[in-house]
C-alpha cells in the first residue's frame, strides 16, 4: 500500500471541501483532497442550479397561462414538451458542473486522491484501499445526500430521489411527492406548472422551515390553490397496485381516499454523508445522530485536530454557508493549533417557491416572546406585489421589544429572496427598527411591504415604552 504525508487532508471535493482545500493551500499548508464520487458539487449538480432551471420553465409557462387575465389571449394553448425541458435542465445544469470540474482538473499533479477515505487512527487515513495517508490535520467535508424513509421503499423502482429526478428522459402525468421542505416545495410546485398533477404530503404540520404559524399557514394556503397540498398527512396504507403507486389516506376534512401515481418523488431531506469514515477511529465525540461535536465559530472537533465543514455537519445546509465554513476549517487546519474564531453570518435561508420564503436570523421558536414584538406586513394590498399579480404572502419581522434592535424574520411573498437579502444585511449590522426606517424606499416596488412591517414593528416597539414614534416622511398612497 502507498503511503503519503501530508499537513492537511480534505475529504470531498464539494463547496466546503473545495473552499477548505484552497484555504489551507493559501495558508502554505501541504495539502491532498479526496474524492470518490463524481467530481462537481450538490449545488451545480442536483441541487440549486437544475432546481432552479427547472422553476425557471415552469414558471415562464405558468405566467404564460396567467396572461389572458391582463387582455393577453392564445398562451392557453402553449404546452411543455417534457424531453425538451429536461435536456434544457441537463443541458444548462452541465455548464455550472463543467466550470467545477475544470477547476478540480486544473490542480497541480498528485494532490487530488481519488477513492472512498476511512480513519484509521485520527491522522491515519486510508483511501480507496491502497494509499494510507498520514495527515496532521483532516478536514471533513463529505456533504449529504438524500434521506429516503424505510415506508416509502414499498414503491420499488417506481420511487425517485431529487437526486434522479434531472436525470430522466420525460415526465409523466401524475407524480406523488413527499415532504414539505425547500426541495420539496421547489419541485413540486415547477411540476405542477408543467401541467403534472401534483398531490404533495408533509409530516407534522412542517413546511418550508417556517416556525412561526401565521407565515406558514399563509404559504400553506397559497400552494394548496395550485395542487393537493396536505403538510399533516394521515396514511392508511402505501402499496403497489398493477405496479402502480397507489396511496390510501385521510384528508384534513376527515374523507378517505385512494390516488394511483405514476411515480413517486421523496423529497424528505438529506443526511450527512459520515457511515463509510469509521469516525470511531477518528479520536472525535459524536452526537446523536453520529455526526462530530464541533465549534461553529472555529469548525473544530472538540481539541482534536480533525475539523468539519458544510452539508455533512448537519446544521446550515446552504451554498454559501458551505463556502464559509469550508474557508475557515481549511484555514484553522493550516494554522492548527493555533485556531482563530470568526464570528459567522447571520442565519438565512430561502426557498424560490412562489410565494417564496425567507428565514433570517434568531428563529421564531428561540426568541423570548415577553421582550419581542412582531411587525406584520400583508402582501395582499401591497401596490408592486398587486401589479405584478403576486400578492399573497405574508411578512413578519422581529425585534427588541425595548431597544428596537432587529432580531430575525420570516416571511413568504413576492420577491422574498430580495426582502430577505435586506433583512440579513440589516441584522448582520445590527441595526434598529429606527435605524432601517432611516434608509430610502423607492415607489412602487416590493420593498415597501417591508418598510410597512418595520414601520408596524416599531410603533409597537414606542407602544411597550409608552412613547411616541419619531414622524417619518409619508409613505406613498398606493
């Protein structure tokens, strides 16, 4: 068996592991980087860039069909040719995965391992079974992948992940979905607006994320206009019928049914991708779940010399935070053991469904309710949102009750992914209720709904002092 030494070993070529990669090499460290499977990151390959492309489709159509409500007649007739939409998705998707793959082929000669990497003392690595690696530091970065619930294997080869779903070579009529999160949500709305009769189930009430009732019912209420839509599913039984997926459940309303698919989407979340490291070899303390302990702010495990960033650390499963944390694994493994702390980023998610949703910030469910009150803004009258034929939603914002100061947000409406860009700016710089309404807003855009939940936050903020609100200039009429 080959053996090598190196100062850092980096286990997966995804955002983090690419981000730990070139940031422990900038640090002058000697570094290597493992990879088994395919080379291209979630994001480019079944991720962000195909789901989007996907939407993309399906939303010209839908707004296509939309237009004979403004004088606009005949886009009735457009329809989505399949086949064509997929190559277009595989097709635009493969030229974000190309840009990936030429930067990992671009790599100086010998750094790149190829093969499945397994600890076998907490700097020994063994990779593909023929090199065993001595590395003084280790960066996990091994991503996740889909989580598929053991009932839903009743369906046999009948049962897709979001994973497969780019890769087939058409769509056919009826598609059941499961789960309620963002992947969820994205396509199976993009489905049904390729004309695919969607019925979609949740567990628990859960829908995007969203913790705080008002917002999640408003988003509930919108996507249930557009296909069956029940987040709380009551299952009687799941079966193969004539090798069709045929499902028995109870409605909301308390009447039995019985729906026959063609084709079966789990969309149930993704699980960190740990089972083949042999952590326990790895000298690090697991959680629950078999995912190490670490420290956020430095991507350490405990005082070991084993760091661990993005997907695979079971917390902030975004493009941008796996960047983030791959960066600071990659350099704190370099510098090890002199680590150095960064405070992180403002928490912020978002779901591109429409209405879309934002996340930012302290999550509704942590924040003290005696001392925070809730600035509330509907999308329903809102001027832009009403031109644009996309007002439904519903925005809440969150803050001090005594200090003003912005504390987090959740919101679905129009343009959320903009509101919610505003919002985690304004909460990375901390700045107040007083201080947002300080700031300009244009006439009409979409931003004015958040100038109204600010606005309604703030003079609950002056209600809980028993003081008047300072004047601010006028808000437009419409």
């Amino acid at each position: 068996m080959n053996e090598l030494k190196v100062d850092v070993a980096v286990i997966g070529a995804g955002t983090a592991g690419l981000a730990a990669f070139r940031a422990a090499r900038l640090a002058g460290a000697n570094a290597v980087l493992i990879e088994s499977g395919e080379l291209g990151t979630t994001c480019a390959r079944v991720g962000c860039m195909p789901s989007k492309l996907l939407l993309a489709a399906a939303n010209g159509l839908h707004d296509a069909h939309s237009l004979a409500a403004r004088g606009i007649e005949g886009t009735h007739a457009l329809d989505a040719n399949y086949a064509h939409v997929l190559d277009y998705v595989r097709r635009e998707r493969d030229y974000f995965v190309k840009s990936v793959i030429e930067e990992v082929n671009a790599l100086p000669a010998g750094v790149l391992l190829r093969g499945e990497a397994r600890f076998e003392a907490p700097t020994w690595l063994v990779v593909g079974g023929e090199t065993r690696v001595e590395a003084k530091r280790i960066v996990i970065a091994t991503g996740a992948a889909p989580s598929v619930p053991d009932e839903l294997k009743v369906f046999g080869d009948k049962l897709i992940t979001s994973d497969d779903l780019f890769e087939l070579r058409t769509l056919p009529k009826r598609i059941v979905v499961f789960g309620a999160g963002p992947i969820a949500l994205e396509l199976g709305q993009a489905l049904a607006r390729l004309d695919i009769e969607i019925f979609m189930f949740g567990k628990g009430g859960n829908v995007a994320a969203l913790t705080d009732k008002p917002v999640r019912d408003a988003l509930t209420a919108a996507l249930a206009d557009e296909f069956y839509f029940d987040p709380d599913a009551k299952f009687d039984d799941m079966s193969l019928e004539d090798g069709m997926p045929a499902l028995r459940f109870t409605t909301p309303d308390g009447d039995k049914h019985v729906e026959r698919f063609d084709l079966v989407l789990a969309a149930t979340g993704r699980k960190p991708n740990l089972k083949s490291l042999a952590l326990e070899n790895a000298g690090i303390e697991l959680n629950e779940k078999g995912v190490p302990l670490f420290d956020e702010t430095t991507m350490q495990c405990g005082e070991s010399s084993v760091f661990i960033a993005g997907d695979c650390d079971g917390t902030r499963p975004w493009l941008h935070d796996a960047a983030d944390e791959g960066k600071l694994a990659g350099d704190n493994a370099a510098r090890f053991p002199d680590v150095q702390r960064v405070k992180r980023k403002v928490p912020f998610s978002l779901v591109f469904s429409e209405p879309q949703v934002a996340i930012v910030g302290a999550s509704y469910d942590d924040l003290d309710k005696q001392m925070t009150v809730t600035g509330e803004a509907s999308f329903e009258n809102q001027g832009r949102s009403r031109v644009m034929r996309q007002n439904r939603g519903l925005l809440h914002v969150y803050a001090d009750a005594k200090t003003g100061k912005l504390r987090g947000a959740q919101g679905c409406g129009p343009a959320m992914e903009h509101l919610g860009h505003l919002l985690a700016w304004a909460l990375q710089l901390e700045l107040t209720l007083d201080e947002a309404l300080k700031l300009p807003f244009y006439h009409p855009v979409v931003e004015e709904g958040l100038r109204s939940a600010l606005k309604d936050a703030d003079r609950k903020c002056y209600e809980e002092r028993s003081e008047t609100p300072p004047a601010l200039p006028g808000a437009a009429g419409c």
